[in-house]
C-alpha cells in the first residue's frame, strides 16, 4: 500500500493518514480483518508524529473503519460507506470554505441550494 503524505500540504497530516487508509481500502489495497502497521513504525515511515497517526487512527476507528484490539493491532473492520472520492471532495470544500470565512451552516445553505 502506498502512504503519500505532503509535508508542505495545508492538509492536516492526520487527515492525510486517514485519506491513504481511505483510499486503501476503497481501492481493495486494504481488506476487511487485515492489520495496519503498528502507529510508532508507520509514524517514523512517514515522518510525523506517532499521536499524528493515532489520531487517524481514532478518527477512523469512529467512523467504523477501523477496530482495535489489544494485541491483536489495528484492523480494518469493515468497507466504507461512502466513495473515498466523495469524502476527499467535501473535505476539500470544507477547507476552501474556510478559508474563505464560510462557516457550517454556511456551507450546508450552500449544499442545500444545490441539491
């Protein structure tokens, strides 16, 4: 599997990890039940923070991605529900969105209007 992180990217970092878990498991890189690299050994492969990957991680674990188990590692526990694409586009829009000083119910009038 490949773990891109730009480092220069105004993309958390942590948002970047869960997008390569994302992307991994929508493109069958990654399948249901198997293990991730433990969160220190992938945090020095990509030079961040272990909290960095452990928050996504967290984050993953959340949206029902991902599963922990004590010693058995971090697994993947199921598919997403939504297309990877999708979910990188309104991350995208929330982040253009803010830039420009749009807030939440901002962005969903906006979404509202359009759909």
């Amino acid at each position: 599997m490949r773990w891109i992180i730009d480092h220069s990217s105004r993309e958390l970092l942590s948002h970047q990890v869960a997008r390569c878990v994302r992307q991994g498991v929508a493109s069958g890189e990654l399948r249901v039940g198997e293990q991730l690299p433990p969160a220190a050994e992938l945090a020095a492969a990509l030079s961040v923070d272990r909290n960095t990957v452990l928050a996504a991680f967290r984050q993953l674990r959340d949206e029902g991605l991902l599963e922990f188990r004590r010693g058995r590692g971090t697994r993947v526990a199921s598919t997403m529900a939504e297309p990877a694409p999708v979910a990188e586009a309104a991350q995208e829009l929330v982040a253009v969105a803010r830039r420009h000083g749009l807030g939440r119910g901002d962005l969903i009038r906006l979404i509202e209007r359009l759909t």
